[in-house]
C-alpha cells in the first residue's frame, strides 16, 4: 500500500529500469534514486553490510501492530534493561490503552498513543525514537519501515519482512540511501538449536556444508478461519496467491548455516504447489451453510515445495504447509561431508567408524551452546516466547543498539529471506520454471570478513 509519492518514486524508478537497461550502461541495481538523495544527501548503493548501530545508552522505541505478536514483542522489551517504550499505534484504540498501560504497569512513563486511522503510524514515525517495531499485517511491513528510515529511525520488521520483489527492493534502496537499518525480526534464528547447530557448522563438525531443508509446516487452520486476530486478514492471501507465503522462519537459520550473503547467496529457485484441499475441506466441515467463508476460493496449494540453488552449489529444500493436519515442523536440517543435524526430534550424526545411528543434541549441549543461552537462557525460558526464542531475540537487538554492534541480520536478509514468496509464486505459474533471485547485495555477498552472525561479536 503505497502512498502517491512512494507510487511515483517507484513507477520513476521502474521508467528508469526500462530506459537505462535497455542501454545496456546500468544494471537495474545501480539506478540512482536522487528522491532519496535529495533527502539524505548520502549517496545511495552505499552498502549496510557490516554497519555499526551507533552506540546509546538507552533505546526509544516505538511499536506498530500491538496485536498477538506485538503485544507479546513488548513483553520481552519491557523486561530488558535500559529500553524505553515511547509510543505504541495500533488501529483499535483499546489495544493502543492495553499497551499503554502494559508499560506503565512496567514502571515506565505512559508512551504516546496513536490509532486515529490507517495512515496514523506516520506521526509516530516522527517522534524521537531510535527503532520502531513493526508486528502488522504484511502489506503493512514495507510502507511502515520505509516511513520509519526516512524519518531516521531503524525499522524491525516481522515476518515476512515483504511480500514482493518490488517491496524487496524498496527495502534495501530505502535502508542504503537513509543509513538506517531495516532488520526482519526472525525469531527463529535465535532458537537454542538454531544457534547451537550455527556453532557446529562453524567448528566442521559437519564437513563443507552442501544441503539444508527448510520449511514451514503448521496446521494453522483455526487461527485462519477464527474471526479475530490473524483471522482478518492472513486468510486473504490464501486466495490470492499459489506459492510459499511464509518461507522465513525455516529458511533464516538455513541461511545462517550456510553463511548466504557472507560468503554465498541465494542463485535460483524452482517450486511446485500441491492441489488446494484441506483448508476448504475444514471451512466445509467447520462453518455452517450460508457462512460467506464456505464461498471462499483458495487458489494456495495445500504444500508449496520449492528447492532453492546458491551459488556455491548448495542446494536447500523449502517447504511451506499451514492448512494440512500435522505436528509442527521447520525440518531446519544440515547436511555436509562429514555429518548432518536434523530436527524434530533433534538430532547429531558424526562420521566415524563406530558411528551409525543419530546422536541426540544433548551430548553436544556443553560444548557447542551458545554464550547468550548459557547466560540468559533462564530467563528467556521463562519469558516463554516461543521457548525463549523471542527473548533472546529482542535481548540482542537492544544489545547492538546499546553498544553499536553491527545487527545480526540486515536488509539484505530480510529482502532475500522474503523474496520466496515471489519467486515461487512465479515459478508455480510457470510450471516449476526456475526464477533468479535478485543479488539484493548489488555483488557484495562475499566481501564480509565477519562470517559470524552473534558468534564473533558476543
Ligand atoms: N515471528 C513470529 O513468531 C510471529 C508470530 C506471529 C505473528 N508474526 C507476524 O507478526 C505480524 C502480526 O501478526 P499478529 O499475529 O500480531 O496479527 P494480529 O492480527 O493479531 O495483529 C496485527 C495488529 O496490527 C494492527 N494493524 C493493522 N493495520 C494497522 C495499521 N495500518 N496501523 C496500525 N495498526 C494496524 C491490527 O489492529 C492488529 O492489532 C505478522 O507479520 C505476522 O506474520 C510473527
């Protein structure tokens, strides 16, 4: 949902494209954007990767979107030290006063509060904060952290962080051009198996990586039908779209795994979706006959499987099913010459002669945890956002602010951890044609000499 200038700079940019490549002296990716320019005076294509937050001693921060995920996002800041909650916005006022007062109840002063309409996040972008927290529905995320860096503030984005090439893009150039960071706020990546699993890809255990699987798979079907919360709007691109709608919870850890954008990247990707059933089957089981949802048409297949070629040559099985009845499962698996890690359960093989059954990751727990967990892992646990996950997440984010570290995961992971929503949906139309991902680093995913997101700067 852009605005009529952010429509302008894009149908500009996208007239530039068609005039100056077919030319054949620019790639698309270097276009200037002197729109931005003229606002910044940096100058735009000035890489984010391995930029510092400048140190502070406090954070003001700011949420937009206090629904299940927000208001869960500002439980775990407000038990981190030194974090001040400035302003909350949300449509519904009385979420907007449950918030406000969630912070307050923390001791803090009441934060200022927005909810006069679609459009009223951009007063709080405004305001002095240094990030603002973006837990809204997807169409939102881009037109929400675009208006948070152009009025100098970081953005952190949920999940997807976008849910087109064109916003992908818009991302990257508005982070470049603004100086501000743009981070896809993906919890995953800071599991305790995840971060563990990161550390015995780092030590060889292992081998040279060369598969990973990706996925996610959970039965969502009574929160996409519920009349509340995620209900209102997650549903909506289940009848729109055919392809992977929520690639980065699985493929994140994956990417950290196998060092894309330090290293190596995402090349190409080839998908295919299953026929569409069992969310028409539950809303025909479920809801009784003249239910406006039992006319609904879902065009997503019921599982999206897509295999994603880097350049490297390694290859990464990613799945995407919310509708089939099933236990829980990301796959979140590596595999390398030496050994692999598989999970749910999860689980270690070493080569070796004696070695031939699964290992149980306990045995690796003293040796490859990481430091954070080690520390912090209690109190995560008990903040019992997604096991603890969230809280380790939100802990560190504030921690790079605080002390000026470069953020663990930038702008370009969020637009190529978000592009397979796309890309496979193209893919899928063009029965399985393999799609290019855009290099959303502009050629500099192998110029990092910190190979390490976390690890290195702990
Ligand atoms: N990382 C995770 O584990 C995780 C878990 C759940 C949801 N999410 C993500 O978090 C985001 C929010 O999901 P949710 O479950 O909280 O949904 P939700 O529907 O419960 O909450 C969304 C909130 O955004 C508000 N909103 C909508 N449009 C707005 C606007 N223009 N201005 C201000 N507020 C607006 C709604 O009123 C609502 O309160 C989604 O992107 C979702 O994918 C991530």
């Amino acid at each position: 949902m852009p605005t009529a200038k952010e429509s302008k700079d894009i149908s500009r940019r996208n007239f530039m494209k068609v005039a100056m490549g077919g030319a054949g002296l620019v790639t698309a990716n270097e276009i200037l954007r002197p729109d931005l320019l003229a606002s910044t005076g940096k100058s735009v294509n000035t890489t984010m990767i391995g930029v510092p937050f400048a140190a502070r001693e406090r954070v003001r921060l700011g949420i937009i979107g206090v629904g299940g995920r927000g208001t869960s996002l500002l439980q775990d800041l407000l038990a981190i030290e030194n974090v001040e909650v400035k302003a909350i916005c949300d449509l519904l006022a009385e979420k907007v006063a449950r918030a406000q007062k969630a912070v307050t109840d923390a001791g803090q002063p009441q934060p200022r509060g927005f909810s006069k309409g679609e459009w009223d996040f951009k007063n709080l972008t405004q305001l002095e904060l240094d990030i603002v927290y973006i837990a809204t529905p997807w169409d939102w995320h881009v037109p929400m952290a675009v208006s948070a860096m152009k009025n100098g503030k970081h953005a952190a984005v949920e999940v997807p962080a976008c849910t087109t090439l064109q916003e992908c893009w818009d991302l990257v150039d508005t982070s470049e051009a603004t100086r501000k960071h743009c981070v896809i706020l993906e919890n995953c990546c800071y599991g305790s198996n995840e971060m563990m699993v990161l550390g015995m890809v780092r030590d060889g255990l292992f081998g040279e990586i060369t598969h990973g699987e990706a996925a996610y798979l959970h039965d969502l079907r009574s929160i996409l039908t519920s009349s509340e919360g995620e209900g209102l709007w997650r549903r909506s691109p289940h009848m729109k779209r055919n392809g992977n709608l929520y690639p980065t919870h699985g493929l994140g850890p994956v990417a950290h795994y196998m060092d894309i954008h330090r290293g190596d990247r995402f090349d190409y990707m080839v998908s295919a979706s299953s026929c569409e059933a069992s969310l028409s089957a539950y809303v025909k089981a479920k809801f009784p006959e003249g239910d406006s949802k039992r006319s609904e048409k879902y065009i997503c297949g019921d599982m999206n499987t897509s295999i994603i070629k880097t350049q490297k040559g390694r290859t990464i099985l990613l799945q995407h099913d919310v509708v089939n009845p099933r236990p829980y499962s990301r796959l979140n698996s590596i595999l390398g010459t030496k050994g692999a890690f598989a999970d749910y359960p999860p689980r270690v093989f070493v080569d070796g002669p004696k070695q031939e059954d699964w290992q149980t990751v306990g045995a690796f727990r003293d040796k490859y945890e990481h430091p954070l967990w080690k520390t912090t892992g209690d109190l995560a646990r008990k903040m019992g956002g997604h096991g603890g996950m969230d809280y380790i997440m939100n802990y560190r984010l504030m921690d790079c602010l605080k002390r000026g570290l470069v953020p663990d995961i930038d702008v370009y992971d969020a637009a190529a951890w978000s592009a397979p929503t796309p890309l496979s949906e193209t893919s899928v139309a063009q029965t399985g044609a393999p799609q290019k991902f855009p290099d959303f680093t502009r050629g500099k995913w192998n110029v990092r000499s910190d190979s390490a997101p976390f690890a290195l700067q702990t």
